[in-house]
C-alpha cells in the first residue's frame, strides 16, 4: 500500500507545475518519517536538515538481503500517461487500480535492508532565525537555509 501511495504520489508531481513541486518546513526534522529523501533507486539518503546536529541517514542496494533482482515491471511505462489522465478526470479507483497492476515493481514488495550508517555534522551550537528546509522535487536537491549570528547560511 506504500508502494502505490508513493507512486501515485510520483506520477500526480509531474503533472504540476515546477512550484507545486516543492516540499519545504520550518523546522529540522525530529524524526525519520519527517527527514527528506534523497536517492537514484540504488542509493539514498533521508536529510533532517539541523542546523546544529546535522544527521543524514544513508542506504545502499547492496546492503539488501538476499540477492539483487530486476524488480522493473515492464508495463509501466505504457501505463504512466492513462493513469495520470485518470488522477486528472478525478477516476482516482481506477488510477489507482491501474497503479497497482503496471507501477508496482516485480514482485511488488519490498525485501528487508539495512541501514548504511549515519552521518552527523556538529555546527555551531549558537541559535539561528528564519530557517527552512526545502527538497525541490524536480530537481531533486534540498536545500536548508537559515541566519545565524547575521550571516545567512545556506546548505545544499
């Protein structure tokens, strides 16, 4: 069920303008789940954006268990463009339906991993004001800003 919300999630962004493709927060990331993500299918990073404890979990595929397996399905891509007309008809049942049966990897689960390692970033300690995080969805690069001490700082 993941799977398919995160692909509709994908196939629903690119019908948008570049704008609406932006997730952006006010606050570091507290949590896993609120961490942004960053990756190319084989490695990935979830980015909480602190400005004074930076942490940024990685992952690699090869820290999968078992072996590696071609998972693409190769109907998906003569799907994209039906599904897409259907989220913009409102037919998001049938969307989704179809979402499930082209989208989905082969087989559509996800095999158990382990975590990299993390990476922690001690910055100065001292407050900051004005801060954001942000991960443009196009461009697939996430940025965090805030001013410190008067300076503006901007990390990418």
């Amino acid at each position: 069920m993941k799977n398919c919300i995160f692909l509709l999630f994908l196939v629903i962004s690119t019908l948008a303008n570049a704008q609406d493709n932006l997730l952006w927060y006010t606050s570091p990331a507290k949590q896993w789940n609120n961490a942004l993500p960053l990756g190319n299918g084989r490695m990935g990073a979830m980015v909480f954006g602190d400005p004074n404890r930076e942490r940024i979990q990685l992952n690699e595929e090869s820290l999968w268990a078992g072996t590696r397996v071609n998972d693409l399905n190769p109907s998906s891509k003569e799907h994209v463009k039906e599904i897409q007309q259907l989220l913009l008809q409102g037919k998001n049942q049938e969307a989704y339906q179809l979402t499930k049966k082209h989208m989905l990897g082969i087989p559509p689960s996800l095999r158990s991993y382990q975590t990299l390692g993390d990476i922690f970033i001690d910055w100065d300690s001292s407050a900051v004001e004005d801060y954001t995080r942000k991960l443009d969805l196009v461009s697939a690069l996430h940025t965090t800003t805030y001013k410190r001490n008067g300076a503006v700082i901007t990390e990418t």
